[in-house]
C-alpha cells in the first residue's frame, strides 16, 4: 500500500477510497504480470465446469424430446375451426414423419417422468454442497456428473423394463446430478477473485444453456433414425460422452489453487491475495442463522420463481411445439434449442459488462444484482405473457422465446453468485439450499402443467400455464428487490477469526460497491 492505514479513522470515507484504489493497483499489476505465464489453471476450471454442466444438461434434457418419440400417439390433430386449436399445416417434402411410438403413456404419467428426475436432484443439493466445503469440490462434482452418465446409459433399458422402474432410474440420475452446482459453487468461492465472478459465472453456468442447445436438435435427428430404435441413441451417445469427460476432469482438476501441482506462482499468489483466506472449514453449519437471513431468503425466492418458469419452458416447450403448433420432431428440437443459445451468449455479454461496470465504479455491487436479477426476471416473464397471446402465429412465439431467452441470460450477474457475498466460507452450502428449493418447481412445474392440460392440448389450457409461470417470477423478483444485500453476515467465520488483522481485498472491493 502506498500509506499506512490509521485504524482508528478507518471509517472515514476518504481513507477508505485510498485503499480501495490501492488495492485495486496492486490487483491490476498482478492481473497483468499474471498474463505473461501460460494458459490459467482457473480459466481450464472454467472449461471444464462448462463442459460438465453442458454434459449434465444434455442428459438432463434429452428426455424432453425422446418422450416424443417414445409415445405411441394415435390422436390426430382436428382442423376444426370451433376448438381452441391451432390448424395443422399440410405436410411438406421436408416434413418428417412421425414413428410409431414404443409406450401408451398417459399425459399425467409424461409428466411424472418430466419431473421424476427432480425428486433425486433436490434430496443432495445441500449434502453436495456440505461434503465439498468441508473436503473440496473435484471429486464430489466429478462422480456427481460420472453417476448421472451411468443413470443416462440405463435409461432406455429401464423404460422397457418397467414404467415404475424407468422413474426409479430417473430419480437416481437426479441424485448424482444434485451435486454439480452446489460442488462448482464451493469451488469457486477458493478459485474465483470477486471482480471476476461475474463473468466466470456466465461462462461456467451457462455450460447449462450451450448443452441444451446441442442436445435437443441432436436428440431430435437421433429420434429419426432407425438404428438402435432411434430414441435410445440419445441416452447413451451423451451418457458416453459424460463418462469421456469425467476422466479428463479428475486429471486436470484440483480442489484449490494450493494444491495444483502445475500452476504459476504467480497466479497463486494473484487469487490469495483477492480472496480471503479459507481454511478447511470444520466450523458448524449455522442453521439458525441460515432460517432468520432474509437476504439468503431473497436469492432462495428469486431462484424458485426464475426456475418456475425456467423448467415450464424447459420440460414443455418440445410438448407445446409438437402438440399446439405441429412441429415435426426434428424442426421441433431445433426450435426448441435456440433460446438457449442465445440465452447462453447474452449471459456472457450482460455479465462481461456487469463487471465492467463495477470495475468503474459506475454502480454497487447490491444495485448491478438487483438490476440484471430484475432484467432476467420481468422480460422473460412479460415474453411468456407474449406467446400465450401470439396463439398459433409461429414465427411471434419463435421471436418472443429467443428475445425473452437472451434476457433470461442476465440472471448470471444477478442473483447467482449472491451467496458467496453473504459467506464465502457457506456458499456450498446455501446454494445447495436454495438451489434445491428452486428445483422443486423442477416436478412441480410438469405436474402443475399437466394437471391444468388434462389431456386436453388447446391454446386456453397453455395460456393458464403461461400465466401462472409470468406471475411466479414476477413475483420472486420483487421479494428480491426488497431483501437482497451483499453485505457479508456476520456469522459467516468463525468467532476467533481477526477479520481486522488482514482486511481481506474481498471486503475492500464490496465496500467499494
């Protein structure tokens, strides 16, 4: 630092502005001395968590599609002009025909299968998250995403075995899948420097959108095709592909920066030096403490209501094309694919420019979350009040879903890295929470939705669902506007902690903000 500081004046405001520019100078030659060695180790954490959560989302969202096919459909879309349908076109020469189906599955048993994979993801969000503070991430993230690629490569064998035993499956991918986020969430809290997390977030998370992307257009060719039946070449091409990426994974990965056995020095000494230290933490959870924070409250609510809406589209937008607008398969899971691609690109962008504004000091780190959290939330949400009332005009619901998808993107520089501001040393943990309570609409959304279908496909019954999504996120949102902080609390270290002794350059930059 260029001057000592007087510890009994470090409240003043001007003071406090000398050390925040101090540090943030000593940050930037470090950033840029740091630019100099080889490829950073973080930035192949970055890489490889993305393409784990592309792998995970692939296998996740396959279904969506396969279930398509799966179906023995016999119901043949009425042109009556007096029912509350969309019109069937007339089929084309690029027009794919449907196959006949393998199962006689009822909607409301569809929508047990669309959601049976939750039940398994929320029971170990919160144990993932626990076990890879306590022990690290790499290998509780790793076999998280190896068990769910087993589960996917045994899907289609249990689907003919039995429905009952096919949902069984599913949960049990849900279970080894539970674990990724909360695990990559401990790690990054080690890994990740605060004026970075933004944008590492996007390009880490949003893995999510890219696999999607890829997955549904794939598994909506491999749907056509006669080898192997068609629909199970989509379980086990990406179940595959999940086991070939766990192995790089346990070679490349390390639980901290300290224990990579390859990395620069100098990169070591960069992120020690922006991020306070961490011990193995042995300290108690805070349950107590976790139940009375409303600002943890605020990140759990905003996640529930953006996941609501988030896992409708997910699960049933393939379900909607196919069965309102008549999509044949393949056009279909294309369709369905490119909100996800933009949202995964306008992720990246929003976040890049995030951080470049609270690098200028432009906004509060508090203000930049509630902006973009607001932004992810109210445009997808007025986008989904848009399609209900587009009806059966194509080309305005396929413009609406990728306009209010590349806004949904915003949702990385909003609420996403919350947890670690309130407590680095928990962020496992409470995202574990609050990412286990948001999946619950993970079931609850297919079960919802095909309660209010019952069987019947018309554009009235898909409006009530497009409505009771746009309401729920509106609605999280605001819970948010009012309870969010970034403020670390004040049970998030252990007593004996001096926090005073070396001011972390965490703290410095959220006084900044």
């Amino acid at each position: 630092m260029s001057s000592p500081i007087d510890e009994s004046s470090i409240l003043n405001a001007d003071i406090e502005n000398d050390v925040t520019c101090s540090e943030r100078s000593l940050v930037e030659n470090e950033r840029r001395e740091e630019t100099t060695g080889w490829i950073k180790c973080r930035t192949v954490l970055g890489v490889m968590g993305f393409l784990g959560f592309a792998n995970v989302y692939a296998m996740r969202v396959n279904l969506s599609v396969a279930i398509v096919a799966m179906i023995n459909s016999t119901t043949v879309p009425s042109n009556d002009s007096s029912l509350d349908v969309c019109p069937t076109s007339e089929p084309s020469n690029s027009t794919i025909p449907p196959k006949p189906g393998d199962f006689n599955w009822t909607p409301e048993q569809q929508s047990i299968i669309l959601g049976s994979f939750f039940y398994g993801y929320v029971l170990t969000q919160v144990p993932g998250g626990r076990i890879a503070e306590k022990f690290g991430g790499k290998l509780v993230y790793g076999v998280g995403v190896l068990l769910t690629a087993i589960f996917t490569i045994l899907s289609p064998i249990a689907a003919f075995v039995d429905f009952k035993f096919f949902i069984v499956v599913r949960v049990l991918e849900g279970l080894g899948e539970g674990v990724t986020y909360p695990a990559m969430h401990a790690m990054l809290a080690r890994w990740i420097p605060p004026l970075e997390r933004s944008k590492f977030a996007a390009y880490v998370y949003a893995g999510s959108n890219i696999g999607t992307a890829i997955s549904l257009p794939i598994s909506g060719w491999l749907c056509t095709l006669d080898f192997g039946g068609g629909w199970p070449l989509c379980f086990y091409l990406f179940g595959g592909l999940g086991v070939v990426w766990f192995v790089a994974w346990m070679f490349l990965i390390y639980d901290t920066p300290q224990k990579h056995p390859r990395i620069c020095p100098k990169e070591v000494e960069f992120i020690t030096q922006s991020i306070a230290p961490q011990e193995e933490h042995t300290a108690s959870i805070p349950w107590c403490k976790f139940i009375t924070c409303l600002p943890l409250w605020a990140i759990l609510i905003a996640q529930c209501g953006q996941s609501w809406l988030f896992y409708t589209q997910l699960t049933e937008l393939p379900t909607y094309m196919n069965n309102i607008l008549h999509y044949d398969i393949v056009s279909n899971s294309v369709l369905a694919a490119i909100p996800y691609l933009t949202s995964w690109i306008s992720g990246i962008l929003i976040s890049i420019f995030a951080d470049f504004l609270l690098s200028k000091g432009y906004m509060s780190r508090l203000t930049s979350m509630k902006l973009w959290n607001t932004v992810a939330a109210f445009v997808p949400a007025f986008g989904l009040l848009g399609i209900a009332w587009a009806g059966c005009d194509r080309i305005a619901v396929m413009i609406l879903l990728n306009v209010t998808s590349a806004f949904g993107g915003a949702v990385y520089a909003g609420n996403q890295m919350n947890h670690i501001d309130l407590s680095p040393q928990f962020a496992g943990t409470m995202y574990g929470i609050t990412n286990a309570a948001s999946n619950i609409c993970g079931f609850l959304a297919p079960y919802v939705t095909g309660s209010i279908i019952s069987g019947q496909q018309t554009l009235g019954q898909w409006r009530e669902v497009f409505y009771l999504g746009a309401a729920i996120d509106l609605g999280a949102n605001l819970f948010y506007l009012f309870f969010a902080s970034t403020e670390e609390q004040d049970w998030s270290r252990p007593e004996d902690d001096d926090m005073t002794a070396s001011a972390p350059v965490e703290s410095i930059f959220q006084a900044e903000s």
